[in-house]
C-alpha cells in the first residue's frame, strides 16, 4: 500500500505530468491562421502542464504567462453556472465533456476583457473534488478545465488562472478543516492564493478596476449568496453572469 507524507503534500505543490496536444488542422494553409493555432496549441499544453494542488485544500493553475505590468486588473469569474453550464442539462455535470457556455456571449465578452486589459481569473468551489491518488473527480476537473482553456486559446486568450476548492477527502492524510474552510467561498483563502501568486511576480491587485461575477447572489432563486459574500470578503465590486454579459452590450 502507498504511503503518504503528509508534510510534503502539503506544503508543496504537485504538478500533473499529464498533457495532450491538440492536432494542426491542415486544410486552413494561411501562414497567420497556422501561427495562431501552434500558438493556441502550445499554450494549451503548458496550461494542461500546470495543474498543482496544495495539499488536500486548494486546486490551482497559475502556469501561464505572467501578466505584463506591476498594477494588475483581476476579472475574475465563478465557474458552474457564470461561465458554463451542463450540455445534458444536468444539475451537476456527468463527465470531462458534460459543458457549454453558460451564454454564446461568454467567450465574447471574455475576449473583450481580455482585450482591456484585465487577468481572467476562476474561483470556484468544487465539493464533488477530492484531491488524492487516483483521483477520477480531480482528473474530470482537470480535463473540463484544460477544453474551456483551449477554446479560450483560440480567441487569443492566453492568461487564466483557476483555482478551486475541494472537497475535504474522507481517508487518508488531508489538510485540517480550517485549510479547507479558508479555500471555500465564501472565505477568501483563494483570492489570497493570488495576491501571493502574483506579488512573488513582483505585482499587486488594483482593486479599484477589479471584480468578481458569480450566481450565487443571494437573490430569491439563488442557492447561496456565496459569490456576492466572496467578492465583498476580497473588497472587490460584484456582478450577476445576466448583469455583467449583458452590460458589455453583446446581447
């Protein structure tokens, strides 16, 4: 039987040595159009490369390249529900492939986001995950995760970081349950995941442009008022998903 070291989990990140390569369409001979799908294809690697976990609390990929500048602007989203939802038509994904936009205005306002300038940020709380050896829910993340970045790729959208909550692990050595409280929204334990990420780059958040979209509003037919509880912990403004693609006057 494996043995673990629960000190090394914990206190440093795992990389997932798995990837995959997404094949050159040959039939489209434009010299641009052929750079920008090995650009896409390459940065999509790096970011299935990326995947860490710290110990049994917090998810994250934070592999792509660094953001230019020493102010940073942080658009960051909810995942289920903001930016995705089931293609089946689930309540809760049944697979890697189970997911759509959550709106055919996502990827658009998204690109445009990115356009002005801000870092697109993921945090989302994933209390089906549980991060341990052979883990099949973790893996599903991961490759839900690696398709939603590739097809941001091809909109030349090459910065995302993800973090996500999972769920505490019911054998083995795991992380105590105030580490994975403090991940879980609507505690900030990710948001300041990334004010670390970004300061070891030598960079700090502008609050003042930055914000958090999510559902869980607290409105009547919301589930929690999770997000809206996230975005005023980090100090940062709040929208809806329906606000905010609405407001970027795409619909």
């Amino acid at each position: 039987m494996t043995q673990y070291d629960v000190t090394s989990m914990i206190s440093k990140p795992k990389r997932d040595p798995g990837a995959s390569t997404e094949k050159l369409c040959s039939t489209d001979t434009s010299g641009k159009a052929i750079a920008q799908r090995l650009d896409s294809s390459l940065m999509s690697t790096k970011f299935e490369l990326g995947w860490e976990t710290v110990g049994t609390h917090l998810i994250r990929n934070i592999s792509t390249p660094q953001f230019p500048g020493k102010r940073v602007k942080v658009a960051a989203f909810d995942l289920d529900s903001t930016l995705i939802t089931t293609k089946s038509g689930a309540k809760f994904s049944r697979g890697p492939t189970d997911w759509k936009w959550w709106s055919t205005n996502v990827p658009k306002v998204l690109s445009k986001t990115n356009n002005e300038g801000y870092l697109i940020v993921i945090f989302t709380n994933q209390g089906a995950v549980v991060v341990n050896q052979n883990s099949k829910s973790y893996a599903n993340l991961r490759s839900k995760l690696n398709s939603v970045y590739g097809e941001l790729a091809k909109r030349q959208i090459n910065s995302l970081y993800v973090f996500a909550s999972p769920k505490r692990p019911s054998k083995g050595p795991t992380s105590s349950d105030e580490q994975h409280k403090s991940t879980r929204k609507p505690e900030i334990g990710m948001w300041r995941d990334l004010e670390n990420a970004l300061a070891m780059q030598g960079k700090t958040i502008d609050y003042k442009e930055s914000f958090y979209v999510g559902d869980a509003a607290g409105r009547k037919q919301d589930f929690s008022d999770s997000d809206i509880k996230f975005a005023e912990n980090a100090k940062i403004d709040f929208k809806t998903p329906e606000e905010f693609f609405k407001d970027n006057g795409l619909e």
